[in-house]
C-alpha cells in the first residue's frame, strides 16, 4: 500500500509523557507511549497496578493533559472531551437519585440535547434491562448497574469507547457474562474499543491486541496479537492456545517494585 493509500488510524497516541505536580513531589507516570489503534479495533492494555494505564486512558478521554506527546482522533488532536468519545468506569457511577432511564439521558441534559430515546430503548433490550427503566441504582445489582452505565456509554453513539477495569468490581460469573456481552456488542457496532483491565486471561478473550505496559513510569514494554478467531465463546478460556498467550503475557510483565515518586 502506498503512503498515500495508507489507511489513517482511528486513534493515534504519540510518545505520550505525563508528569503529575503535586505538593508531595513529581510522579512520572507515562513515558513516551505510543499506540496506533484502526477503527473498529479491540485493544486491551495490561500493566502493574500505578503504572500509568488510568492516566493514559483518561488522556485519551480528554480529561487529562498530556506533559508531552499528542493523542490524535480521526487525525484531529484531543485536548478535551468530545461527543466522539464515551467512558466506562470500573463504579458504575450512576446518580443515586436518578432512575436508571434518567441516568442515562444525563450525557444528553449535559449536553443539552434530546435524549436518543429510540437507540436508548434497543440498548436497553440488547444488554436485558428493559423494563428497569424506572428503577433506582440501589434496586439494582452491581452488574446491572454496570450494563446500565453501558448503555449510558454507547446511547450518545461515540466512535471511540475507553474502558477503565469496568468489569473489575463484578464477581467472576457476572464478568464472564459481561465479557461475553461486551464482545457481542462490539462485533455488532463495530466502535473502536479501547479497554484496562488487570485480568490478562480478560484480555486475550477480548483484544484484537493486548499492549503490555511497564512499571510506573508507563512504557510500552510488549504488544500481542490475539489470532484466535470470533466470536470466542468462554469456552476456548480452556483451550491450549488461549493459555499459552495468557502465560506468555503474564511471563512479559514486570514485576519490580514501583518506583519512587521523586522528592519535591
Ligand atoms: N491526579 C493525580 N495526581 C497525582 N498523581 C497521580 C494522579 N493520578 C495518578 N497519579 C499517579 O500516577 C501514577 C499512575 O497512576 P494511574 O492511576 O494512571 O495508574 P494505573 O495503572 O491506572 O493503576 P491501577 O492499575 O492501580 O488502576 C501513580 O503513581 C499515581 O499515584
Ligand atoms: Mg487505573
């Protein structure tokens, strides 16, 4: 393919550095990281806990500036939050006075916006919660609250979808559901999904790639590619080429002790 042929990625991350300033010193989180993620692509990034994967997620977001380095969507620099981009958080966050449909049409109120009723319905079907609508988050459990957040995510349609451990607070089987439902959804949008986590075996089930990142500060230590072919039910978890991607990428991460923050 030529240069000018050379289809442009959908999410660039160029040598991306950050440095916190704080009273208490100067933590280098991320150095010089850089991905290239295509549209449509399932990315996993793993990486030691405090090694910079929220910092470069939320940078990604918009809601964090870079010290050095660029992030680039569709070619055009992120330097805040855009409609173009939603966010999952490992909490749910839903307003605990709100119902479930009122939570969900928060990002249009924001926005000042009519609220998608129509995609809001069919993702409310598609992730089982419909019939929820009037019901308050504490009459909700954990992993629904965390499919309602879902839907919350993609009813505003972003192209870009950044997911930090989302599903690190649900038990192991309401994980795998949520793992499976995710992979769903992903193959019928087709949105660029960027995802944490710090399960590896999550990872491989889900990720076109997995990048491997550094202990703090956040380097790009290792990228697999995951060839195992879709959709991947839980059952190949059990297969003998899943367990060796995750051992390989288990063996690749450093386990030192985290750095430092250096002195003020
Ligand atoms: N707002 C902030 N102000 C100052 N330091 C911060 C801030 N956010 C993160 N840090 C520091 O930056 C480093 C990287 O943090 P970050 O949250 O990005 O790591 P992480 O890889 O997401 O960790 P975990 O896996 O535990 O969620 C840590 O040392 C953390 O203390
Ligand atoms: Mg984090």
């Amino acid at each position: 393919m030529s240069a000018a042929t050379a289809k442009r990625p959908k999410l660039t991350v160029e040598d991306a550095s950050k440095f916190y300033d704080t009273p208490t010193g100067r933590t280098h989180a991320l150095d010089r990281f850089s991905m290239d993620v295509q549209d449509g692509e399932f990315i996993c990034v793993v990486g030691p806990s405090g090694c910079g994967k929220s910092t470069l997620l939320w940078s990604m977001a918009g809601l964090h500036a870079l010290s050095s380095g660029r992030i680039l969507l569709d070619g055009e620099p992120v330097t805040k939050p855009s409609p173009q981009i939603a966010m999952v958080f490992q909490e749910a966050n839903m307003l605990p006075w709100r119902s479930l449909q009122k939570n969900i049409e928060l990002p249009f109120e924001i926005r000042r916006q009519a609220p998608a009723r129509d995609r809001i319905g069919r993702l409310l079907e598609r992730v089982g919660l419909a019939g929820f609508e009037g019901k308050y988050p504490r009459e909700l459990s954990g992993g629904m609250q965390q499919r309602a957040s879902i839907v919350r995510a993609l009813s505003v349609d972003p192209s870009l979808l950044l997911m930090d451990e989302p599903f690190g607070a649900l038990d192991a089987f309401t994980r795998d559901e949520m793992n499976l439902l995710i992979e769903e959804i992903w193959l019928e949008t087709k949105k660029t999904i960027v995802f944490i986590t710090h399960s590896i075996p999550e990872a491989v089930f889900l990720a076109d790639r997995v990048y491997v990142m550094s202990a703090r500060p956040g380097r790009l230590s290792k990228v697999f590619d995951i060839d195992i072919p879709r959709p991947r039910p839980l059952e190949v978890q059990a297969a003998p080429h899943f367990v060796e991607l995750v051992a390989e990428i288990k063996g690749s991460i450093e386990h030192k002790a985290p750095a430092r923050p250096a002195a003020a």
